[in-house]
C-alpha cells in the first residue's frame, strides 16, 4: 500500500509540472484565484468538494465563482476544511466577469493529520486557454491522504 501511494503521488507530481511547463508559456499572470470550503469526506475512488472562490486582480472588481471539485484516484479520509489559492494565467491580461466559468483538470496530490498540504495544477476554461498554477500549498485540517487526477468546475457566483 505504501509503495502504491508513493508511485501516485511521484506520478501525480511529474504530470503536474509537464502541465505547469508546457502551458505558463504564452501567458500572463492575471490575479489571484482564492477558495474555500467546508468538509469534505473522501472515498476510496474518489471525492467530491464544493467551495466559494474570488478571483483578484489589480484594477479591477473581485470575481465571485462557484466551485466543484472532483478527485479520482486514492482519496482517504475526512477534512473539516480547506483552502486553495492559484495563480491564474490567460492568453490576456485582464479577464472579464465571469471569465474563468469553465471545467479545469490537472494532477493532484495531498496529505493531513491534523494540518495537511497539498498542490495541484489546473488547465482548462475558455479553449483550455487558461493555467491555475498553485500560488502556495493547499491547506487543510482532518485526516486524509489523496493522489490522483483532479477536476474543478467554475461557475459565477454571489
């Protein structure tokens, strides 16, 4: 078992940076995507995670969004809450409201005993035009361990 969780958490990062690499070029960093969300119990397959974000960019108006993660692959144990922040890279550099609605995937990789971390990259949106590239360490308290391949849902907000 521990062999198993080591391989998906080394295959989890060399997918992350081939994704971070190959897609930060041609881009600008427009603002800063920060979530947050309330419990979260993970399954043996999977996880499913609903968050509120606001999107910060200078000059202009926070962007409330709805999201939903998804999480496929080893996903043990139940968190009380987490918090996310990406930097959130675009073929432009300013992104109107309601720019960033879409579907993102990308690898993810976490682990919790009481405080934990965790890091994933994203690409999707407008024509799988734009990055979510983890700005520090996702944190989260509970117990958990997760590894594998992961979705997010934008959707306006309140």
């Amino acid at each position: 078992m521990r062999r198993s969780l080591t391989r998906a958490w080394l295959a989890a990062a060399v997918l992350t940076a081939s994704v971070a690499g190959s897609h930060a070029q041609d881009r600008v960093r427009v603002g800063v995507l920060e979530c947050r969300g309330g419990a979260s119990i993970g399954f043996i397959v999977g996880s499913v995670t609903n968050l509120g974000c606001v999107l910060r960019a200078e000059g202009v108006p926070e962007d409330r969004y709805v999201a939903v993660i998804r999480k496929v692959g080893v996903d043990l144990g139940i968190t009380q809450e987490s918090a996310l922040a990406w930097a959130v890279w675009a073929p432009v550099n300013r992104l109107g409201p309601g720019d960033l609605s879409g579907t993102y995937a990308g690898a993810q990789g976490s682990a919790s005993l009481g405080v934990g971390v965790g890091g994933n990259v994203l690409v999707g949106g407008s024509n799988n035009s734009i990055a979510l590239q983890p700005l520090s360490v996702q944190g989260q308290v509970g117990v958990a361990i997760a590894a594998g391949l992961e979705s997010l849902e934008l959707r306006p907000g309140r």
